[in-house]
C-alpha cells in the first residue's frame, strides 16, 4: 500500500529536521515569493492529518524506546546458572534457530 503526495518540492526540506532548534514557518516556494510575504507568520494555519499506518508506527517506536534494551533478570539468572554449572546449552534447539534465521534471510 503507498500514499501519494503530490505538488511537493524536493529543493527545500518541508519540515525542520529532528532536532532542530528553529521554530520558523516553513513555506511552500512553488507558489511564489510574492503569496508567501503576503500572509504573516502569526496566520498561517498549517495542519498535518497522520494516517492510520503513521499512527500505529508511531506507538511502535514510543513502546520500542521505553522498552529495556537489556532483561536484566533474565541476564542474571542466566550468571547465576553459569557460576553454578547448571547451565546447559540445547545444541538442537541452537541449530533449529539458525536454520530458522538462515531460511528467512532468503
């Protein structure tokens, strides 16, 4: 499925980038110089409309960056297992996983 955005210029950047410090308007050049003078900053009335897939990928990425990067119980229970000498490897269940991730890799 792909959105069509049409009457776009690719010269200027259409919005500011991430990061960015600038609170500026950022308007469309295609129409002119003389319209984009002509309305004041304090009047513009620009609108952004997400669509369903946008939305969804942005709770992706929110839950994504709140999420541990690491499972610290499960890291320490694995230490634990290893210090001990009750750690014990499933060398089929290994081999199943990366035939697994091999096969979707094609």
């Amino acid at each position: 499925m792909t959105d069509k955005i049409g009457a776009l210029s690719t010269a200027e950047p259409v919005a500011p980038l991430k990061g960015s410090s600038s609170n500026s308007v950022v308007t469309d050049k295609s129409q002119g110089d003389a319209s984009a003078a002509a309305t004041p900053a304090s009047q513009a009335a620009d609108t952004v409309t997400l669509t369903n897939s946008a939305r969804s990928l942005q709770k992706i990425e929110e839950a994504v960056a709140k999420a541990p990067v690491v499972n610290t119980s499960k890291v320490a229970a694995i230490k634990q297992a290893i210090s001990s000498g009750n750690y014990q490897i499933d060398a089929g269940r290994v081999a199943d996983k990366l035939l697994q991730f091999e096969s979707g890799l094609k």
